[in-house]
C-alpha cells in the first residue's frame, strides 16, 4: 500500500534555530513531492519537487528530494514565530488514476 | 484573482441532521477536491472532480455522503444524517488538472456534531 510517512510528529525549537523536517514515502508511479504550510487555515503550496539533488528555495526555507532513498527534506533557517505550524507533504502517483498521497503533518512550534 | 471560497466556515448540528458545504474553485481549475481534515493528521480525499465528472470517490462513504458539481464549477458535498465521527474540516480544493502539482485550498469548513 502507497503511503507518505513525516517525522517528527511535532518538534519545538527556539527562534533562530534551523530545523529540518523529514518526509519518507513508498509509492508506486512516483510523479512528484509536494510541501505545503498549514497554519490555522488552509494549507499553503511551498514546493514541488520532481528530480532527485536539486534544491528548491524561497527565502529561509529549502527543500530536497533523494529519489534512491525515497525522501525528501525541508530545512528552515533563523526561524521565526511566524514559521509556527503543521508542514505537510504530499506525494503524486499517476498510474491509470491519479493519486495524490498525504503525509500526517509535523507540527512545529517556535518559542521566542 | 479570488481564492478558493467554501462556506459556512464553521458549522455546529446535532447528531441525525443534515449539513452541506459549498465551494467555489479558482476560475479556469478544471479538478476539484474534497477533503476531510482530522486533528493531527494529513487530508483524506473524499471525491475529485474533472470538470463535472466525478472521478474519484473511492473513499467517499455513500451512504451518508453526497457530492456534485453541476457545470463543473461550484461544487456541494452534502452530509445525511451527520454522525459523531462526521466532526472534522471539509477543505475543499482546486487545480488547472490533476497532475498539475500545486492544490489551492479555501479556508475550510469546520463542522461539529453534537
């Protein structure tokens, strides 16, 4: 069975601090890795990765994909309060249907 | 450009009643989703729409759960009669065509059963 695995659950750091959250998957037709911000709303796209060893940046916060390995990573530098929520990651497989696989969320709190 | 749009935003009923959501995509997205949200974990598809095609409803429970989306754009997932386990966020989601990557999600709808 297809499945999207995060770790951690929930992480609590200090502001300034560089976390990296972690973003493990089986999937079968692999398309595409998605990341997205949740805060109390709706989530938020941040990335789509799609080839292994390229980076993907904005601002403070990049991410990468090791296809070999199956997972991804998204580092945040100099954290700030505002970074505070649950990230997600998502996985697209596309075989006869397409499937959009989720991740459970790691939750990230920033204490100033 | 406007966002996703869903209403209401939160929603409290008793167990039995009835309860529908409304979502109106972004202008041009062909795929529309729902999805329920529960605390502490990831989305879980409910149905996906190309344009008025239902494409996807695998894990839509039919027997109390109802979705449309006539002429393919504002879309309403209906629930009869609400249970307990029915307490959750409906987010609901739209993109250009599935397997164009990024989703943009309204705000949510919060339900409560009581």
């Amino acid at each position: 069975e297809d499945k999207v695995v995060q770790s951690p659950l929930s992480l609590v750091v200090h502001e300034g601090d560089t976390v990296t959250l972690n973003c493990s998957y089986e999937v079968t037709n692999f398309r595409s890795l998605l990341w997205y911000k949740q805060e109390k709303k709706a989530p938020t796209f941040l990335f789509m990765l799609t080839s292994s060893g390229i980076e993907k940046k904005s601002g403070r916060l990049s991410s990468i994909l090791d296809k070999k390995e199956l997972f991804s990573i998204l580092n945040i530098t100099a954290t700030q309060t505002g970074d505070s929520a649950i990230y997600l990651c998502a996985v697209e497989a596309w075989d006869s249907n397409y499937q959009l696989i989720w991740g459970a969320g790691t939750k990230l709190i920033i204490k100033p | 450009e406007a966002g996703v749009v869903q209403s209401p935003r939160y929603k409290i009923i008793e167990k039995k009643q009835p309860v529908a959501f409304w979502c109106n995509p972004i202008s041009g997205h062909n795929t529309l989703y729902w999805y329920r949200q529960n605390l502490g974990q990831g989305p879980e598809l409910l149905i996906r729409y190309e344009n008025e095609e239902a494409v996807d409803d695998s894990q839509l429970p039919k027997d109390r759960f109802s979705a449309e989306r006539l002429k393919g754009v504002d879309s309403t997932l209906k629930i009869q009669p609400a249970e307990l386990g029915d307490s959750a966020v409906y987010l609901c989601a739209s993109s250009l065509e599935s397997g164009h990557g990024e989703l943009f999600f309204g705000e949510g709808s919060r339900l409560t059963v009581l």
